[in-house]
C-alpha cells in the first residue's frame, strides 16, 4: 500500500475532524482569493478607465482628482464651469468656424487656430450636471463616439447595440437626440425612440419636462464607465432651463425663451459654459507642453487621469487592499494552525499504529512522510475547495458588483498582476506564461504546500521518534 492511500485513509478515518479543518483552510483561502480578485479586477478597470482615449482633462482650478472623477468616471460633483472660449483654443480657424455657423454665431471674420490646436490630435467638450434617475447626464457632440480610433488602448471604439449616434440636430427631434449607455437601458428598461426628461442636479423635483430627449441609440456593453451614462446633445443641454449663462447687466444674455417655453436656436457663444475638455495631445510631449501651458493660465487647469488615479490607489486604496491581505493572511495561519492541532491530538490514538507500521518494517521516514502527507491532503484540498468557492461567489455575485461598478467578474477571472509588478516582468513572459494567465492566485497553490509541510511537521517528527517496542507494550 502506497503512502499517499495510508494517509487518505488515516485522514477519512477522523472525517469529522478533517472535514472541519479543511473548512477552516477553505475559509481562509475563499477570503484570500476573494480580495484578491476584487481589488485586482476593479483596480484594474479603474486604471484602464481613466485613460478612454484622451491623456489630459481640461477643466475648473480646484481638485485635480475631483475633475478626473467627476469627467472621467462620473463620480463626484463638478468644481465649477469654465467658458466655452477654453474649448475654441483647441480648434483650428476652420474648426470653429463650423461650430460658430452651427450657432448662426456673426462672429465667423477674423478667426486664427486657438492656442493649443497644434499640440492635439482632436478635443470634445462636456457638460455635467444633470441626472437621469441615478445615472449622470453628459452633454457633449456627436464627436464623442467618433473620434476614438479602435485600436487604441484597447479597443474601446464605441459601438452601437441598437440605433445610432446622436446628430448636431434633426428633422425629427431637433436638438434632442439622446445616446445611452448599456447599464442605462437596462436598469430603467430604456429602448431606441423612448423620450426622456432628466432632472437638474438629480432634484427629483425639477425635472426638465419642457425639453424631453429622444434616445436615439444604445452603446454596446463596454465595461468603462459610458456604461452608466446618459450623452445628450450639447445644443439640446444648453437649451434646458437653467443651462444658459445670465447676466441681468446684458440685455443680450437673458434666459432662452420660444414657443410653449422652449427654446429652439441655439445658444450664443457668450451664454455657453462646459464643464471640462476631453483631450488627446499628439504624443508624450505635447502632453507635457499642454499640461504645463494650461496650469500656467488663470481659467483652467489639466490633470492627468492616470496619474492622479495612480497616485489615489498609492495613497488610499493599495494600504487598505494590504490590510486586508494581512488579515487574510492570519486566518490562513490560525487555519493552518488547527491542521497542526488536529494531527498532533491525535497521534496519542495512533502511537500503536505506528508502532505495528515500524514493527511491519516501515522506516521512520515513510511514518514521517505519512503525517506530512495527511497535513498536506487537509491544507492543499481544502484551500483548492477555498479556491473553487470563492469563485463561485465572486460569479453569483458579478451581476450585483458590475450594477455598482460597471466591472464583470467571470467564474474563471484570475486577479491580475499589480502594474508594478507588470514592469518588472517582461510583457513576452507575461503573454506566454499558462497561455496569458499569469497571476498572483498562482502563488495560493504553493504557499498552501510549505504552509502544510511547516504546520505537519511537529506532528510528523512525532511520529519520526516514536519507540516501537513502547508504543506497543503501552497499546491496549
């Protein structure tokens, strides 16, 4: 009889108390396994997310963090708007001189390329503000779902489950055209030619019922935070009540008003404000020139998504994620630490099992490797029965974690490798490892080993010293 069929018997014979201590094992490494993938999955997405195809955010002086949130990811509130000119800086004479006849602006002669128009490869204002039940309402241009290029980053060229973009202004809706992310349609059970009415400021009680929006299109399910917003024409943002800039000084610059309430030009040059601008320079320095000469102007400032994003999880996210590693860690040890107990209280049972063992002509070694072996059939079996579970949960309860954060956790989604670790590690080795599944759960599997061979080894040398002739004159 092998050593590994002796050591699953011994293990089945006490089934109680080994199936309680690998439970014990399974829990520490569920609660492992767990924090890994969630801090690794999401993490990630935040990362992946703050770079959708531009590499700098102009906007409000204030928090540069709050602006990457609050435009980027659509959390947070706005710092403050900025004028519309801010945008025409990054346009060409012609460039404007197409958004200005969009307006029936009388300002077309004499237009030159704004100041940063050089440095860019294309720019798309946005304005925040508004809600659409929970979900944040982006006014912007058809641009937005046209300017990304497919292969960039990863691909995140928008695409269209149903319907199609939104236009500058049509026949049939004017400027209220609407384009809604994936989540959107779901949650509030929205269809292409649905119409409707977001709130100011997400005030339930004032919600713009004089302007509705027609939904024109659905974006494909992206995994980026467009999942969960709303993107209404920019002309038919502007023209909601309470959107245009008043000064009761300047007859010119009154409250928008038309037939039934309802304004239905477009907005003059002066009366628009944004939010921020979303932009994508030419390279790594033109970034650099366009950050520098930004901040160094008094109407706004740019900040880096993935940097401040980095420097978020460096500050606040990467020392909680570590706690709760420690901690997991401990209950892997204290789980660990019952498989020693369960072994050595019963090695007093098994003294004249040994012995006949040793009298049959086993050596001391093979006593040894029996007991090893049983503390390695608890720890490693139930930390794969760990393993196993904790996908299991993380599955059932993807659909709960993707409504709140926008991020799908598969049942077979491993935690990815931390960025600092992805530098260190050539991407050829990456790519190839396990066919592209290199991850830090793999290390799991090995630490159960040496953690099994630390703890069963008292119990083990126990036996190793067992004296044949008095475990058997001392056995019943």
């Amino acid at each position: 009889m092998s050593i590994w069929r002796i050591a699953w018997r011994n293990v089945t014979q006490r089934g109680l108390a080994s199936a309680l201590t690998a439970f014990s094992m399974a829990l520490g490494v569920a609660l492992v396994t767990s924090v890994l993938i969630i801090h690794g999955v999401v993490s990630r997405s935040f990362m992946d997310n703050s770079n959708l195809g531009y590499d700098l955010i102009g906007g409000a002086k204030g928090g540069k963090l709050q602006l990457v949130l609050n435009t980027t990811f659509y959390l947070s509130e706005p710092i403050e708007a900025i004028p519309y000119s801010f945008y025409q800086e990054f346009l060409s004479a012609e460039q404007q001189r197409t958004e200005l006849a969009r307006m029936n602006s009388d300002t077309l002669n004499e237009l030159t390329d704004g100041e940063f128009h050089s440095n860019i490869h294309f720019a798309i204002p946005v304005c925040l503000g508004d809600y659409l039940g929970p979900f944040r309402v982006v006014g912007t241009l058809p641009k937005f779902f046209e300017l990304f290029p497919e292969d960039y980053g990863e691909g995140l060229k928008y695409k269209f489950r149903a319907g199609q973009n939104m236009r500058p202004w049509s026949e049939d809706h004017g400027y209220y055209e609407a384009v809604i992310g994936s989540v959107v349609a779901k949650r509030m059970g929205i269809e292409v030619g649905d119409q409707i009415t977001p709130s100011h400021g997400g005030d339930p009680n004032d919600v713009h019922n004089e302007s509705p929006f027609t939904v024109v299109g659905i974006l494909e399910h992206s995994g980026t935070p467009n999942d969960r917003a709303v993107f209404i024409n920019m002309e038919g943002f502007y023209l909601m009540d309470g959107h245009a800039k008043i000064d009761p000084e300047d007859p010119s610059m009154t409250a928008p008003t038309g037939e039934g309430g309802i304004h239905r030009a477009p907005l003059q040059l002066k009366q628009r404000e944004i939010t921020a601008v979303l932009i994508r320079s030419n390279g790594a320095i033109d970034s650099r020139i366009l950050n520098r000469r930004i901040n160094k102007g008094t109407v706004a400032q740019a900040a880096r998504p993935i940097m401040e994003i980095t420097r978020l999880f460096e500050l606040f996210v990467y020392p909680i994620q570590s706690l709760l590693l420690v901690l997991t860690f401990l209950i892997c040890i204290v789980s660990g630490i019952s498989v020693l107990v369960s072994i050595y209280n019963s090695m007093n049972d098994r003294r004249r099992e040994i012995g006949v063992m040793r009298a049959l002509g086993a050596r001391r070694r093979t006593v040894m490797g029996v007991i090893l072996l049983e503390s390695i059939i608890l720890s490693v079996g139930g930390g794969l029965a760990g393993w196993l579970g904790g996908h299991l949960i993380l599955a059932a309860a993807s659909p709960a974690i993707e409504e709140r954060t926008g991020v799908a956790i598969g049942p077979f989604d491993l935690a990815p490798l931390p960025r600092t670790l992805e530098v260190k590690v050539p991407e050829v080795i990456i790519e190839s490892a396990l066919g592209g599944l290199l991850s830090l759960e793999l290390v799991i599997i090995p630490a159960l080993l040496l953690l099994a061979v630390i703890v069963g080894f008292l119990p083990a040398y126990t036996a190793y010293r067992t004296d044949v002739a008095e475990a058997l004159s001392n056995s019943p």
